[in-house]
C-alpha cells in the first residue's frame, strides 16, 4: 500500500468512526446552565425563609427524558447527601414538623450521560454529557406552587476522554449539589 492510499485509508477510517458516534449528537446544543422556569422560584436570600421545614421526594425522570435508571439512582444519592446540610430538611413521610413545609420536587427532564465504555472506545467522538433537573416548589399546606427552577451541568466530550469518564460522573453530583446550594441561598 503506497502512503497516499494509507493516508486515505486512515482519513475514511476516522470519518467513519466520527459519524458513527455521533460527534456529540443533540447534547452538544443543550445549555449547561438552564435558566429559571416560568414561575420562577423566589431569588436566593431568604426566598423560603416563611418555612420552618422542607420536604423532599425522590429525584425522578420525566416520560420525556432518556431512562437511564443508573443515573437517577446516582442523583437521588448525591441529593439525599447534600439535603442533609439544609437546615430543617428531612424525606417525604418523616415525622411531621411544626410550622409551614415546603414540598421539594426533583425531576431530570433531559439526561445524557455519556458511559465510561462509549468514553474509552470512543473519546471526544462520543460526544458532550448534560443533564438539566427542573425542580417544583410547593407549599406542603395547600399543594400550590411556590416556583419551579431548572438546575443544569454538562460535561465537555474533550475532558471526559481526558479524564475516561470522570467529569460525566461528576456531572450528576453537580446537578444535585445545584439544588441544595440554592435552598441553602435561599433560607
């Protein structure tokens, strides 16, 4: 084989590889910070200080957003470790508390977590990572809507070959930590 058919056989090979994985697909065009919701959830500083306790259910997945069950799992876990440090924070069906509850309503309504294999095989080519969670606000007392925020991080396709993986794992501890920081903010 003479080094122009080499050269050529390498650029197809790579053209092939490229468009087969996507090239990061959708999620190259998601923001990595979504912005607020309509009804919008009070600004940070005291936007829930009228509540004494927050309750909060597990992180779910919309019908709308990928499936991906490990991912869910993983979120809900590094939500649940972070609300503990939320003063007045405790699951759904804990003991009843004085005074008014605010319901925390976690819910990923687009996920794409690139895996540590897609990562190793396929590198940058295997595309951006991102997640964005919109979380609903309700006063316990009468079930109304208090404001909706939408929490988001991505992972860039470049560092996550880097690091094989890394930075789309710690995308999901990210989103969650999102949340806590901002009813920390917000008490």
């Amino acid at each position: 084989m003479t080094s122009r058919s080499s050269i050529t056989a390498v650029a197809a090979l790579v053209a092939l590889v490229a468009s087969s994985l996507g090239c990061g697909g959708e999620a190259a065009s998601k923001p990595a910070r979504p912005a607020a919701a309509s009804g919008a959830a009070p600004s940070a500083r005291g936007g829930f200080s009228q509540y004494s306790a927050i309750e909060y259910g597990a992180v779910r997945l919309a019908a709308s957003a990928e499936q991906d069950q490990e991912s869910r799992a993983a979120v809900d876990r590094a939500f649940r470790e972070c609300m503990v440090k939320v003063p007045g924070a405790r699951p759904t069906g804990s003991a009843k508390a004085a005074g008014k509850t605010l319901l925390v309503e976690p819910t990923i309504t687009q996920i794409r977590k690139v895996s540590t294999a897609a990562r190793i095989w396929g590198g940058a080519f295997a595309g951006n990572s991102s997640i964005t969670v919109n979380v609903v606000f309700r006063d316990k007392e009468n079930s109304r809507v208090v404001g909706t925020q939408a929490f988001g991080d991505s992972a860039n396709a470049f560092a996550g070959a880097w690091s094989f993986g890394a930075g789309d794992r710690s995308m999901l501890d990210e989103a969650a930590q999102q949340v806590c920081a901002y009813l920390l903010a917000s008490r």
